[in-house]
C-alpha cells in the first residue's frame, strides 16, 4: 500500500503510528512562522502535504518483514524501537520544521493558501481513495491492464513529471532503504529483495496513475505546478536532506 506523501509495497495510508501531537519545540532558529490565527503554518503545511505518512510507511515495512521472518518477540520490539527512533510522526513533524526555508510571512501564507485550493483538496481525496481500493478488485484488474498495455506516452510523462514534483518514489526509496538497514541490524541472516528499488518506482506509478485515471491531463499539469512551486520545493528538498541518512 502507499503512503499519503503522499501518496507512500503496500502503498499505505499515512499513519498507523498515533497521529502527532502538536509539533516538539525547536530551536527558534528554525524561523517558525505562524499564521493569524496563531497555529503554526509549518504544522498545517505538513498535514497539507501528508508528511507524517512516512511513518505508517516505515512501520509497515518492518511489520512485514518481521511477520514474514517470524521473528521472536524481542527481536520485534528492536526493531520497533529502532524504527519509531527515526520514522515516528513526531520526529517526522520535528524535521519538517527544522527545513522549513526561510520565507517572509507574507510568502508562507501565499504558499498555505495554494495548498488550500480546491484543486489541492482534490487531488488529496482522490490519493486517499485509492489508498483504500488498492486491495479491491477494480484496482487490480487496473494494474493488471496497466502491465500489459502501457498509456500514452504523453500520460505516463506528465505522471512520471508528477512523481518527480512530489518526491514520492524518493522519499518511498529512502525510507525503505533506512527501515531495510535498521532490520538487518537486528535479523542479519535477512536479505532484501532483489532489484526492490524498481518494484517501489513501478508501483508508485501505477499508484498515480490509479489515482488520476480521470483527472484531465490539463489538471495533472496543475497539480504539478502546485508541487513545483519554488518554495515548496526547496523546502521537500531540505526535508528529504533531513531524513535519517543511509549507508551504502
């Protein structure tokens, strides 16, 4: 399943972890900004753009695996620990803020409000329906068609555009990579699958294009422009720098 970053294998639904409470204090350097109603613009962008949904994502991954190897029990909590250490939707919360760019309050409220439109709303409700129908026969019998007759050219270019915006196949490959180099910390016998990074990217696409498989072209350009946005961009960059870094 896929996780809400979006739109995040079991792409899943971001969070099976509680839900976040209200952000941990950072240091004030991290120029949080807040909105007139006094909440923090940095929270709402996050819950905007689904960012603790990497959570769900990494307790998923180790969760099958653990089932899959039938690990004990205290190899299990380890591995939990190990995992909600880095990837819970607090800590998530917590880097989010600190790569926050630096932005006047007047181009945080632009940027919030883009996130805001209807446009934006949509596109979020239709990634969580799919969330739910990926184990439906409607979204099988879609990928199954998908596998044996690709869509046009132009299609699959402005989702692949689309996936790039968004950061999804990277972010779902950097946090498997982590969580796949926290479980041999702790299962050394368990290897990886074999050529996993090309099974992450051709499900995140089929993903898409589920998602949008009736959004009009001129819409999915839309969509990527709002994820293209410049400071929206640098701040998905800054975050992705401030997630657990990998070895090898």
């Amino acid at each position: 399943m896929i996780s809400r970053m979006c739109v995040w294998l079991a792409l899943v639904s971001p969070v099976a972890w509680a839900q976040a409470p209200s952000l941990a204090s950072v240091d004030a350097s991290a120029s949080t900004l807040e909105t007139t109603t006094g909440v923090d613009i940095t929270q709402q962008v996050a819950e905007l753009m689904g960012v603790v949904g990497l959570a769900d994502q990494a307790r998923h991954i180790s969760q099958a695996v653990l089932n899959e190897q039938q690990a004990s029990l205290g190899d299990q909590y380890r591995v939990v620990n190990l995992v909600a250490a880095q990837w819970s939707p607090q800590h998530l919360q917590q880097l989010w803020q600190q790569a926050m760019p630096a932005l006047a309050d007047e181009q945080a409220q632009q940027l919030l409000g883009q996130l805001q439109q209807l446009a934006w709303q949509q596109a979020k409700l239709r990634e969580r329906q799919a969330i739910h129908e990926q184990g439906s026969a409607e979204y099988q019998d879609y990928v199954g068609r998908l596998r044996l007759q690709s869509p046009p050219a132009e299609r699959l270019a402005l989702i692949n555009e689309l996936n790039q915006a968004m950061h999804f196949s990277e972010l779902m490959i950097l946090t498997r990579t982590s969580v796949y180099q926290q479980l041999q910390q702790v299962l050394p016998q368990w290897q990886a699958p074999e050529a996993w990074q090309q099974g992450v990217k051709q499900q995140v696409r089929e993903f898409l294009l589920y998602t949008h498989r009736r959004t009009p072209n001129e819409q999915l350009q839309a969509l990527t422009r709002l994820y293209q946005q410049p400071q929206l961009q640098q701040w998905l960059q800054r975050f992705v720098a401030e997630l657990p870094q990998v070895s090898g």
